[in-house]
C-alpha cells in the first residue's frame, strides 16, 4: 500500500508543482509509513501515511531558514484539517479510526486533501502565512480544553 500511496500522491497532489512551482524534495519510508515532502521557495506540504494508524496528514508549514520547520514547532506549520476547520463549512476529510485501508478509500482521502489545497491554501501555497496567527489560537486553544479534561480526570 505504501507503494500505492507514493504513486497516488505524484499523480493527485501534480497541481503543487504545475500551479505553485513545488518540488517533491523527500520520500521516505519507515517502519510505520510513508512521507512525500513538496518544498517551493516559501511552503513545505507534507504527506504521511500511516497505515498502522489509518490515517494520512497533511502538514503545511512556513520554511524557515530555507528549512522546514520540526512537527512541534506549533507558529511555522499546521495540520490541513486545522484550516479546513477555520475556512470550510464543510466537515474535516474523513478518516475512520480502525478502518482499513483500501486503494479506493486512500484515493478518496488524498483526492479530499488535494482539493482542500486548492481551496482553501492557495494564500498559503504562495507563501502568505498570515492566517497562521489563527491557525496557531486555534491549536492552543484545543491544547488548553485537552489540558482542562485531564485535570478533570
């Protein structure tokens, strides 16, 4: 499935580099999936499967230094269901937990992200980053509610 993923993404995510100049920079492969990074002079897209997981994540981030930012780094970069959230009306892309993947449902899912892009990141996709303030309130404050029920337990 890795191998389809890797296929699927060059053919589904195409648009990053024809409109917005990106440029598939990494592929790797782990034990517990597979990650393509697309780098353009501004943005990194990251696209991981996890098939352990079930899941796929895309994350987007400001380069800094020429360099993309670590995961942690919570002002350079963000998960695309963070902006989806903030910009769509329309419910995040699912992802059943526990729900095997098929090569038809991991299409679905990416072809559900790659239109996300187009619609909601394009800003972002030519380097302006300014919904990230947003973006960033948003992850505290779903860290401060996670925080608030642990106490509660």
């Amino acid at each position: 499935m890795n191998k389809r993923f890797e296929k699927l993404c060059y053919d589904v995510f195409q648009f990053l580099i024809d409109e917005f100049g990106f440029k598939v920079v990494v592929t790797e492969w782990d034990p517990f999936g597979t990650e393509i990074e697309y780098r353009n002079q501004t943005t990194s897209i990251n696209i991981r499967f996890e098939p352990r997981e079930y899941r796929v994540f895309v994350f987007f981030s400001q380069l800094v230094n020429n360099r993309s930012p670590e995961y942690a780094d919570a002002m350079n970069g963000f998960y695309l269901d963070d902006l989806i959230e903030l910009r769509s009306p329309s419910p995040r892309v699912e992802q059943k937990f526990h729900e095997a993947f098929t090569p038809r449902k991991l299409e679905r899912i990416l072809w559900q992200y790659a239109t996300a892009l187009r619609q909601h990141a394009t800003d972002i996709l030519k380097g302006d980053f300014r919904v990230f303030t947003t973006l960033a309130q948003i992850v505290a404050k779903r860290a401060e509610e996670l925080q608030q029920k642990k106490r509660k337990h």
